[in-house]
C-alpha cells in the first residue's frame, strides 16, 4: 500500500483527493487504505516489532494525515 515511493495506493487516492475532494471512490480506497495501515502498525507495536511500527508510523505521518490514529500510535510508540 506505500510501495514503491509515490506510486502507491495511498498516494493515488490522496492525490485524486485532492484533485476532487468529493470523490467517494477515492475517499472509501483511502479510508481502506488506511484503516489496514493502522492495524499493521497497531500489530506491530503490540508484537514488539519496533521496526516494522516505526515504518509503518512515519509514512503515515510523512502525509500528513490529520487523523486520531496516528496520533495514538505514535503515543504508544514511546
């Protein structure tokens, strides 16, 4: 879903985003997106797996994404 760098899923959605702020398609892939990219990063704390967290955590705030989520997780993360 980040892979590879700025030819991803995510950044496809966010970048229709933009472009059309209404689009419900592209708001429901990125919603998906997301949601599946918390929870990995969520399992990952929760396994003790720092590195693939920390991944996971900085490409979601590299997008600055004004969402709760990331900001519990990078709470948890310290």
């Amino acid at each position: 879903w980040l892979e590879p760098s700025n030819d991803n899923a995510l950044d496809w959605y966010l970048q229709a985003l933009t472009i059309a702020p209404q689009q419900t398609a592209a708001r429901s892939g990125r919603d998906a997106v997301l949601e599946l990219l918390f929870q990995q990063a969520d399992q990952a704390l929760d396994e003790g797996d720092d590195s693939a967290a920390n991944e996971l955590i900085g490409a979601l705030n590299q997008r600055q994404l004004a969402d709760p989520r990331a900001t519990e997780l990078a709470r948890r993360r310290k």
